[in-house]
C-alpha cells in the first residue's frame, strides 16, 4: 500500500467516523417529491392549549394546500412529547393527521429523561418517529428546505 492510499483509507475512516453520529440523529426528510411547501411545527410546551393549536395548524395546513403539495412534520420534545404519549387526549386527532401524512417526531432523548427521572419508559403512540435529538432534527429540516413555525 503506497502513502497516498493509506492516506485516503485514513482520510476515509475519519470521515466516516465524524459522519456517523450526525446521521444517526437524523431522520429522512418526508416522502413527499412533489412538496412546494414543507413546514416544521416545534411543540416543546405541555400546555393542552399549545398542543391543540398545534393540531389545529397541521389540519388547517392540509385543507389549504392540496395534501399532495404540503408536508408537514410536528416534532416534539421536552414537555411536549405528551402530545404522543399513549394516553393522550388528543390521540385520535394525532392518529387522523398521520394517516393524512402529517409527520409527528417525538425526541428520544427526553423519552429517556423520564424514564431515567421516574423508572418507567414512557409508552408513546406506535406510529410516531422517533428521532434521537428532538433540536437536531429541526435543524435538520431547517437547513433542507422547511420553515419552521411555533405556534
């Protein structure tokens, strides 16, 4: 093996070692090719109101941009990940919205906050993503086209 090549094996090892853990935190961008509009909706507050106006801004995104043409991604972390835990309230109306192709993440990190806080690992709704870095991933989508928007 000449100089060059175990330089560009080193070169290439390193890389992938830096890249790794950013991409581990990330998760694919919606299915939606044909999008011309992509939002972010961050619910970070507990509050039933918030969480509420949330939803109520995912549904009214769909009725006015044709499903087709909007993606629309709810990432949750710290209080409002109850949002999707399983024993909700506002459960059916999450459910409805991903059938519909909303997107919800919900952050493992604050996931594994509670569980390392109470002993027990909060049991969240199946169809939810989990993304391990709640912030990361709406940085993610910020820095690839999407808008964010706190409601």
């Amino acid at each position: 093996m000449t100089h060059l090549q175990m330089f560009r094996a080193m070169m290439l090892a390193l890389l992938a070692v830096v890249a790794a853990p950013v991409a581990a935190q990330q998760v694919p961008l919606q299915d939606k090719p044909f999008a011309e509009h992509k939002i972010v909706l961050q619910l970070s507050d507990g509050d039933a109101r918030k969480q509420a106006l949330v939803l109520s801004v995912a549904n009214n995104l769909l009725k006015f941009y044709d499903p087709d043409k909007v993606a629309v991604e709810v990432v949750a972390f710290g209080p409002g990940i109850d949002l999707l835990l399983t024993g909700s309230d506002h459960r059916k109306q999450v459910e409805s919205l991903i059938a519909q192709g909303v997107r919800f993440d919900i952050c493992l990190n604050t996931v594994d906050t509670i569980e390392r806080e109470s002993g027990k690992r909060p049991d969240f709704i199946p169809s939810a993503t989990p993304v391990q870095v709640g912030v990361g991933q709406i940085l993610f989508l910020t820095e690839n086209g999407y808008t964010l928007v706190r409601p």
